[in-house]
C-alpha cells in the first residue's frame, strides 16, 4: 500500500508527542534491558562478522603469496624458467613465510616434491630444517582434504618453537581437473593474532574445523593450541549448516551467562565473539538510577525521532544518488527497489529508475553485440546514427591475408581440429588489428579482410596499417613455435595491403544489411594478398601505401605483377621494418617472412 510522505510525518510527529507525555510510566529497566540484550547479539555477530571478513582478507592474501611461491618454487625444481629473484620477492623476502613445500599426490601415497625453509628462524630456536617432519607428524594436518579442493589451516605452533599456522592450498591440477599437487606453506601467528588485539569487553578467537585455536584475544591460548571443542558454544557453532550462529548459554568453567555470536568462514574456521550478560546489566543499573530524567528529556527526544525519521527520506534519496553514480560508469546491474523499500513517491522513483537501468542494459547489450561482429567504432558509428543502406566515399586502407596450403591442410583434418587451428590464429592477428585502429570487416573462410580509415579516418592510417603487418609477423612466429612444440606443423600466410577510395557503409536490404567497404581498391588489395604466393614473401605492399609512410618503414621493391581486374601491371613492395623512435631502422624478420615461390591464380609476374 502506498503511503505518501505527508501522512508519515503528521503520523510520527502525533506519535512522538504522545510518546513524549507517557515517556516517565512506560520506559523501564526490564525494557532497556530486553533491547541492550539484542543489541549485544546483534554488535557480536557484527563484530564476528567483521573479524571473519579480516580473516578471510588475511587468509586470501596469504593463500595467494603461497599459490605464487609454490609456483615458481616449482618451475626452478623443473627447471622451467623462473628466476631466483622471483622466488626471493614472493617467500624469501616476505617475513611472514618460515617454509613452503610442494606434495605430489600419488594415489594413496604423498611425495614431497620440494622445501624450502628460512632456516635462520628455525636456528633462532635451536632447530634443525627437518623440524617441520616433526610438526607435519604431530599435527597430522588434513592433506586429503585439500587434494579435494579446500584450503586448510592447521595450528602449528610447539613448545620452543616458532609460533605458527600451516596453510594448505590445492595448485596443480591435471586434464580431468584431479589435484595432482598441493603447497603446505608454514606462516607466522601474527597475521592472524592481529584482528583479535583491539580492546573490548568481548571475548573473540578464531578455531578451526576441530575446535582447535588457530588465534585468540589472549595469544598464549593460541600458542597452547587449547582445544575448545568441548565448550558448549563451539560445539554447537562447529555442527552448525548456516555460517552465522548466536544463542545466550551458560560457560560451566565460570557459572555466567554469555551472548555468543560465531561466523564460519571459506577455509572452514569459526570466528567467536562472547560477551557476558553481567556488562549489560551494569549499564541496566545504570538507567534505573537515571530514569528520573526521562521526563525532562522527553521533549528533546521528540526531537531527535523527527530528525532521525527524516534520514529515512534522504537516506533512500541519497542511495539513489550513489547508484546514479554506478551508472554512469557503465554499471546497470543494480537494483534501487531492493534498497529503497520505502511505499511512496521516492519508492515509485526507484521503480522507475530500475525500469530505465533496465532499458540501458539492452542498449549496452545491443552495443556490445555490434562490437563483436564489427569492432567498437563500426558499433558506436551504427548505433550514432539512422541505419539505413547506402555509404559514402572514403579515403582507406584494405588489409587482406590468407593462410598459405589451407585447403590441403583441411582436407587432411577434421573440423574441429581446423576451427581450432583458425580460431587460435584469429586471435591472435584480431588482437593485433584492433590494437593498432584496424576493423575486421569479415573473414572469409582462413582470410581476414580489415580496414583503415573506416568509420574513423587518421592520417596515420597506413603506418597503423603496416605496423600491424609487422606484429602479426613476429605474432606468426611465436604462434608457429607453439605449434611446433605441441607437434602441429607450421603455416605461413600472405598479406596485402593497398590505399585508396572506396566506398564505405551499409549495404543489402530493410531485412538484412552488412557493414562493409566495397570499389576496386577492396578488389586490388584482395590481389596483392594473392600475389605474395607469386613472390614468395608473407607481405606485399602498394605504391598507394608507400607514398603515406615515406622513409618511416623500410621496404624494398619485390617487382610488378599483372592481376585480374586492372589492366596495368602493380608494383609491389616487401615491407622489411620500420624507424623507432631514435630514428633506427628496425628490421623485423622471422623464418616464415619468406618462403619459395609458386605460380598463383590470377597474377602474372612481369619479367623485370
């Protein structure tokens, strides 16, 4: 039902008045009391809430360091590349790792694979390195369990040694997902310790799945690995299915009441939080002998309701604002109705304003659509303005390639093995088109066709153009070394690339349109590419390219060739490097840069 804002303040206004006169007669200790109780039920499983989210933090944090170090622990034990630097920053250097060791998982046996260990911490307390044999065999720490997939904590810490926790965490899995190794890393308490040390009247300490203390207000308890499993309230917080439990109960070790509040966390650690039922009754004391100033003080409070009832109409107004916020930056997942749950006109604002996120999602989602298939200028360029068929000159450049034997190679693979050759290579060459200002017009079976200068035209068109050649050059290599190495053959391709005047825009029907260029320079470009079979080389370019780069690439003349569709023979250049900044001439050049000649369709070498 919907109530408007005038009701409401006429409505708590009488109300407080009235409350104001009765104040003396109704307030009482009992009723101070009752709230003061769910007020400490409601500020312990806060603040246990909050020393999980610490925790988690802490935990996540070092559950990292440790994925990191035993990574790179592992790539120097196999002698992959991995630098002692490396190695050094992540665990040597971090004062809050005493050792790191990576299990190998070999069906009902554990192999350790490596350790490594801060031995001047260890002989600080006259212990040897092979100390941390001892504490795996005495704390018999649950390696099955994080060879299934959860991290795992463990109290460490023993009598004249170093205070610490063991942290298990999954890290190498094999193709069917199964845990194949795990990394036990040894941490100092401290971290751990440090959420617990503020002062405050509750009794607050972190178990684990056992009941052991992994931290506590009182550090000695967590170094004396005290199992409070037995206790009334952890016994029923550890068999609890929800994380979050609180109850009142009776502590038999010293005959008191407490509220108890607990929160389980990821890792599977409980937070506590207790807090005696004799500190509420001493403020309870404290309001009977104070209770003879309610009346005088009725009429402020009358004032303070007002004030705080009028943060319940900002208050949602202000939500809305920040959400205002989050939209404008791109983000249309939030929901004003389910924060502001206010029944008049500011909770019909948020419905309405839910209805226009709504709206701005689908734009967004139709945006984002386009980019995939056109590149985000082509979208932004389409969705600025009417589409409707037709196009206008422009002055671009038409980037072609083609991968060399690809109907050969086809014929002797399946499909999938084909679409995954193709998409591994798409990715790679699209990656490096639209970092350099290019749009992937289509791809025609293994060719790509790309263009410059449309929607958005730059004077620097063709050295973005020819720039991208280059890295889709060195791209090829690196692609080929990892087809090599997985015993997939090599391949070479042909590009070409040529400036001029086409026609750019929208074309086919009402029903069904395509964004494209299309005149003779496309045609041309489409030849070139074909030429570079004729010539042997991976890239040719035109003199409509050269003559916009000048001396910024080196290039050389790799002749002139008769194609189909022109009736007069093209010259054509090999494209070697380009000019850095300093003014050298880069080369790049690759084993796949050049490769034999072969006679081409359509193209006839013309003799020198």
């Amino acid at each position: 039902m919907r109530i408007p804002i005038s009701t409401k303040l006429i409505t708590v206004t009488i109300l407080i008045l009235v409350a104001a006169t009765g104040a003396i007669t109704w307030i009482s200790s009992a009723f101070f009391e009752k709230k003061a109780s769910e007020q400490v039920d409601i500020a312990n499983l806060e603040s246990a809430a909050g020393k999980a989210k610490e925790i988690e933090n802490i935990v996540g944090t070092l559950v990292e360091k440790t994925r990191v170090s035993a990574s790179l622990l592992m790539k120097g034990n196999s002698n992959e590349t991995a630098t002692g630097d490396d190695f050094d920053f992540s665990f040597t250097k971090d004062k809050n790792f005493i050792s790191l060791e990576i299990l190998k998982m070999n069906g009902s046996s554990v192999e350790v694979v490596v350790r490594k260990v801060k031995e001047d911490i260890l002989k600080s307390y006259n212990l040897p390195s092979h100390y941390i044999d001892h504490v795996r065999s005495w704390q018999k720490f649950p390696i099955r369990s994080v060879s299934q997939g959860s991290v795992e904590l463990k109290n460490a810490t023993y009598p004249k040694a170093p205070a610490m926790i063991t942290i298990g965490v999954p890290l190498v899995r094999d193709a069917q997902g199964k845990i194949t190794h795990i990394a036990l890393a040894d941490v100092a308490l401290a971290p751990f310790e440090k959420p617990f040390t503020d002062p405050s009247e509750r009794t607050q300490y972190l178990v684990d799945r056992n009941g052991e203390l992994l931290a506590h207000k009182d550090e000695q308890k967590a170094m004396a690995r005290l199992n409070l499993s037995k206790n009334p309230f952890v016994q029923k917080a550890l068999v609890q299915k929800s994380p979050q439990y609180q109850t009142k109960f009776l502590d038999p070790d010293f005959e008191k009441n407490y509220f108890g509040a607990s929160v389980k966390t990821s890792f599977g650690g409980t937070v506590v939080s207790l807090t005696s039922e004799e500190t509420i009754q001493e403020v309870s004391h404290e309001v009977k002998r104070r209770a003879i100033f309610v009346a005088g003080s009725a009429i402020s409070l009358a004032i303070f309701f007002i004030f705080l009832f009028s943060m319940t109409l900002t208050s949602p107004i202000e939500k809305l604002a920040e959400m205002i916020a989050l939209v404008s930056k791109g983000n249309f997942d939030v929901k004003a109705r389910s924060q502001v749950k206010s029944h008049d006109e500011v909770g019909d604002l948020a419905e309405a304003f839910d209805h226009m996120t709504e709206g701005l999602k689908e734009r967004d989602k139709v945006k984002s659509l386009f980019s995939k298939f056109h590149g985000s200028s082509v979208a932004e360029d389409l969705i600025g303005k009417d589409i409707g068929v037709g196009g206008q000159s422009k002055d671009v450049v038409v980037f072609f390639s083609d991968i060399r034997g690809f109907t050969a190679f086809s014929e002797k693979r399946s499909p999938e093995e084909v679409v995954e050759m193709l998409n591994e290579y798409f990715g790679a060459m699209v990656k490096i088109i639209n970092a350099h200002g290019g749009v992937v017009d289509k791809f025609i079976g293994d060719a790509i066709m790309a263009i410059w200068g449309a929607p958005k035209s730059s004077d620097r068109d063709c050295h973005q153009a020819l720039r991208a050649c280059l890295e889709m050059r060195k791209a090829l290599e690196t692609l080929n070394e990892s087809r090599i190495a997985r015993g997939q053959p090599a391949i070479n391709i042909g590009m070409g690339l040529h400036a001029g005047r086409a026609i750019s825009g929208t074309i086919g029907s009402d029903e069904r349109m395509e964004y494209t260029v299309i005149g003779n320079t496309v045609n041309t470009a489409s030849r070139i590419e074909a030429s570079t079979k004729a010539f042997g080389a991976d890239l040719l370019v035109t003199d409509s390219v050269i003559e916009k780069v000048g001396e910024d690439f080196k290039v050389e003349l790799a002749g002139a060739a008769e194609v189909k569709g022109r009736s007069e023979a093209i010259k054509m250049y090999k494209v070697r490097g380009y000019k850095a900044e300093d003014g050298s001439m880069v080369e790049v050049k690759t084993p796949y840069s050049d490769y034999e000649a072969e006679s081409a369709d359509k193209v006839k070498i013309q003799a020198a």
